[in-house]
C-alpha cells in the first residue's frame, strides 16, 4: 500500500495537547481547521468555502517542540503521511482524516516567528545551547516546555477567574445581590 503524503494550510483549532505512550514516547496532537477561500467574481470579494477538521498527531522531537511553540488560533503549515479512517458507528458511517505529521511550522504568509534551537535536535549547530532551561540529559520533557505548560495553565486559571469577576460584576450591576447578601436572602 503507498502512502500520501500531503502539506495542508489551516489554523490550530485547538490546545496542543501532550502525553507519552506507554513506552515513554512523547506524542502531541491538535485539531486543524482548514477554510477553502476564492475570490467570488459576480460579488467582487473573497468568500470563505467549507472547513475541513482534521487530527494532527506528531511524535517525539516534533511532539515535544509543538507545546513551547503553537496556541490555539495560530496559522500553520503541517506535512506528513494522511490517513482516512472510516468505521460504522450503529447504522452510521464515520469518518477521520488525520495527518501523521512530519513537520509542522507557522504560516509566515500571515505573522512573524522566531526560530530558537531545541536541546540535543540533530542537525544544531555545533557550540549552540538550546534553550534556557532545557537539559539534553535523560529528561524527555525540556525544562522549557514545562515553563511553557505552566505558564499556558497560569494563563487559562488568570482568563477563568477574568471571566468569573466579569460575570459578578455584570450581576451587580444589573442589581442582584452580592454573595454575603445571597446568602441572607436564601
């Protein structure tokens, strides 16, 4: 059986989430999403077409340098091996379209990025460090990375309890009662 390999342009749709097999091997994965634009002649303007979801799953080295370096929303370009996988679910029929990915890396048509050396990749040259934080010594996940988790986690925590404030401030405003004086009504 051959293999396609495909590159396809879209934005991450989703966080990037990481974990390891039961073998220690890291793996990643996140959600592309993928709009079709033309340029609709009768109109005179650029239309959206349909989006196209799909799973993108990379491994090792790649798995492990996609956490310090995409967000959600960000324009990328993903390569690798395509797979369709279709299954009947009851009297349904399914289908997943996931990209085994190669190499993945920001769409520079749309922004700016900054290339930083990973610690011990093949190919770094030669009297390089890799990034602060990172030892190349038996630790599958660089210190940079967790940095990077952690700071993703303090970044959610920082936007939930944004949002919960908001959320009591619009309540008072709109003149319901504040918690101490909820709690005398109740």
């Amino acid at each position: 059986m051959s293999e396609t390999h495909v590159t396809v342009v879209g934005n991450v749709a989703t966080e990037v989430s990481y974990g390891e097999t039961g073998g220690g091997v890291p793996m990643a994965n996140f959600r592309l999403g993928c709009t079709e634009r033309r340029y609709d002649r009768q109109r005179e303007c650029w239309v959206d077409g349909e989006t196209q979801w799909l799973t993108v799953t990379a491994w090792r080295a790649l798995a492990v340098n996609l956490i310090g370096s995409l967000a959600k929303g960000d324009p990328v370009l993903v390569s690798g091996r395509l797979r369709v996988r279709e299954w009947v679910d009851g009297e349904v029929k399914r289908t997943k379209v996931e990209i085994d990915a190669r190499s993945v890396g920001h769409d520079l048509t749309r922004g700016t990025s900054a290339f930083r050396w990973a610690a011990g990749v093949r190919g770094q040259p030669p009297g390089t460090a890799g990034p602060a934080g990172a030892q190349a010594g038996g630790e599958l996940v660089p210190g940079w990375i967790a940095d990077a988790l952690e700071a993703r986690k303090a970044s959610a925590v920082a936007s939930a309890q944004a949002a919960a404030a908001a959320g009591e401030r619009s309540r008072v405003a709109e003149g319901e009662p504040e918690g101490d004086e909820q709690a005398a009504l109740i």
